[in-house]
C-alpha cells in the first residue's frame, strides 16, 4: 500500500510505502518514505521478493482538480525539457536500504495502467507493464463516448495499449531497455498470471484483449501469452460476446505446471443479453465449464480467489 501527500507550500510529495502481515493484518508496517518533486498518479505498482517499483508517469496529480472538474483534468501534464526523475522506475530495496531512480529518455514516457508482474534476475528488476502511447486516464472515458462506434473505433479513443518488458538494472550506468509481449495491432490490458508465480519469472499471462481482429474496439477475446517461447498466441472468443477480467485458479496438484488450472470470468452474450461464468483451461484456452445464463452483468476487474473460502 501507498498514499501520497503534497504540501500546502510545496508540491513536494511523499509516498509512504506499508507492509501487512498475517500475524497483524490489520497493522500497517512503515517499510520506506519516497520524496517527489510533484505529487504522482501510480494506478499500479511492481513488488518483487526484494524491491518495490514504483513507476513515475510524467503528469503531477492535482487534488484542487478532483474536486473541482472533471477526473480527467486531475492529470496534469509536465513540461520535462531533459531526462529526469519525473518520468523514471523508482526502486525501492523492501530492507530500507537506499532507493535508486532510473530515468527514460524524455522521447520515451511511462504511460501506463496495470502492472502484469515484477521479479529479479542476475542484472537487476523485471517490470511487464499496460503501457499506452499517451496518458490514459486524461482522455475522454465517457459511457457516451464508448456507445458510439465510430468514436470507439478511431484511433484517438483507447487504443494500442500494449504489454511492454522493461529491464531495470541495478547498475546506475546501464539504461533501461524495453522489449514489446503483445500483438500490437490489438489492445491488450487486465493482466493475470498465475498467483503463485507473482514476485517471480513467470512464462505465461492471460488478458483481455479488445481490437481483437484489428478493426472493431468492441472485438473481444481472453488471449494467452508464453513469454518464454513467443509461440502464438491462444485465444477465447465468439462473436458479439464481451468477456470481463479473467481470474487464474492454480491447480493444487504437487508439481503443477505453471499454466495448469483454470482462467475463470463472466462473458456477457450481446446477443441474448445475458451473462454467463466460464471457465478455461489454462493450458489450452479450451472451455471446461460454463454456467448460466444470468441476468446482465456489466464488465468486472480485480477479482481474487482465495482457496477454502
């Protein structure tokens, strides 16, 4: 967890990173103070075994605005003339140790939404990242902006969102590099791995794709992605049914595979009007089960599944 504040005099901010524990799970546990030039809008963050990586979009988050007008404004964007740390990976050592900064290129801002996964390797972090050309959360999100299509399917609206390998090395010297794990004539967001594999090199994610056939916004589909192979991607869809953010059930079984258990979500049917709960197999992307039809459901994100509950 994080909260960030800014002064009456400053626009100084300070995010407050905090732990919890299972013996205490309702106690926050300071672990590090991080100090910004401007207050900053993190929508996500990365947490490896030993670090936590806090990405700087390079906008200033205003409070005045979120009271004021609409969200949207909220974003404020800066005037960054050279690379520096308001367009950076902070990295924060979990141990309190000291924090390092690796700046991007001014031609190269983080924009972003959702963190896919976050571990170590021998040269440093591995960051995977929604990454999208420009800010995402200063456009027009509007439902009424989202009903039209020709508005949904121009370029301008929410689109080319795409999943981005960012090499962080510890080594103050060494640049950050970058490497692209999603098709990029489709729009690719609402990551999952396997829970079991968070904080650590993972092969496989799954998403929700929209453009699936590189035309329509409203073209749906869960896609599969190996990381480690690059072999293609598997894919769920059916025409004019809108999936919602899957959920990776892991199997339990001694020795499992990563990609072994089940991708479950509601998908609503436009045809029918009606939703149903499916679910995949994770290793084929071919459907085990499905249950319904229900009444209509909206688009849902950020589920869990907790075992035994």
């Amino acid at each position: 967890d994080f909260i960030g504040n800014s002064g009456l005099l400053s626009e100084e901010a300070t995010l407050r990173i905090f732990k919890l524990g299972a013996d205490s799970p309702q106690v926050r546990h300071g672990v590090a103070d991080v100090k910004m030039e401007t207050p900053p809008y993190l929508h996500s963050f990365g947490l490896s075994e030993s670090y936590c990586v806090l990405p700087r979009m390079p906008v200033k988050f205003s409070t005045h605005s979120v009271l004021h007008e609409p969200m949207a404004h909220a974003f404020k964007p800066l005037d960054m003339t050279k690379e520096g740390a308001q367009n950076a990976f902070y990295i924060v050592p979990l141990n309190g140790s000291r924090g390092i900064v690796k700046t991007l290129p001014i031609d190269q801002p983080i924009w972003y939404t959702h963190t896919v996964n976050t571990y170590e390797n021998s040269s440093g972090i591995v960051i995977d990242l929604i990454t999208t050309p420009k800010n995402p959360f200063a456009g027009d999100l509007t439902l009424q902006t989202a009903k039209n299509k020709q508005k949904r399917d121009s370029a301008g609206f929410v689109r080319q969102n795409l999943v981005k390998r960012f090499l962080l090395p510890l080594d103050s010297d060494t640049p950050v590099t970058t490497e692209l794990l999603s098709d990029p004539d489709t729009h690719t967001d609402f990551p999952r791995v396997n829970p079991k594999y968070r904080s650590r090199k993972h092969c496989f994610y799954g998403a929700i794709e929209w453009f699936s056939d590189s035309q329509n916004f409203a073209s749906m589909a869960v896609v599969k992605y190996d990381v480690c192979t690059g072999d293609r991607k598997r894919v769920w869809t059916r025409k004019d049914w809108y999936p919602s953010e899957v959920t990776m059930v892991p199997s339990d079984r001694e020795g499992a595979a990563e990609d072994e258990g089940v991708l479950l979500f509601v998908a609503l049917d436009g045809a029918s009007d009606a939703t149903s709960l499916v679910g995949l197999d994770a290793s084929t992307m071919e459907t085990v089960s499905e249950v319904g039809p229900f009444p209509r459901i909206a688009f849902t994100t950020h589920g869990e599944f907790y075992p035994g509950m």
